[in-house]
C-alpha cells in the first residue's frame, strides 16, 4: 500500500475509491499524567504525551489501511490527519485520505 500526501502519485494513472479514515482516542494513565502536569512548571517536551500521540497516529494510520484494502485499494492519497483534545489527558486522532485503485 502506498500512502502520500499529495493527490497524485508520478508514474501512476488511477481511479478513485472513496473516502478511507482511521480514528482512536488515546489517553495516558493517571501516574503519566500527574508527572507530566508537574513538568508544565518548569516547561520542557512532555515525552509521555508526544508518545501517546505517535501511538495514537499509527494506530490511526493502520486503520485507515485496513479500510482502503477492504475496497481493494493500491494506494491512499491526499492523506490529512487531525486531532482535537476529547478531555484533559486523551486526544482523539483521526487520519483520512482517498482510496486508489491504479489504472492498467
């Protein structure tokens, strides 16, 4: 499966699926989320979030694939993710894209 952010992949002619996504919500325990509250005083990466959000990007990213290949997709293009805060401490990330079958 090829995925990319543009609209067009060189080389490749190809007809269009559909609209394919992906979402999780992902939250850290209550022992990560005090610590990371106590680093917000004196500032700095909170690492355990920036982890739960790459997790939550894959996890995300996975299921948006497993969508395309249920149309029988060879690609997903234009693919966009977003994420919005759902309560203090869990984000939900979403990854979307169009679907792409690749012409003969």
């Amino acid at each position: 499966m090829i995925l990319v952010n543009t609209d067009y992949i060189s080389g490749k002619n190809f007809e269009m699926l559909g609209l394919v996504k992906g979402s999780t919500i992902q939250s850290k325990n209550i022992g990560r989320d005090i610590s990371q509250g106590f680093k917000t005083l004196v500032g700095g990466e909170l690492k355990a979030y920036t982890e739960m959000m790459n997790e939550a990007r894959d996890l995300a990213t996975r299921r948006m694939v497993e969508e395309a290949e249920k149309l029988g997709a060879d690609a997903i293009v234009n693919i966009r993710y977003a994420s919005s805060a759902v309560m203090q401490g869990a984000a939900e990330v979403i990854a979307y894209g169009t679907a792409v079958k690749f012409a003969n």
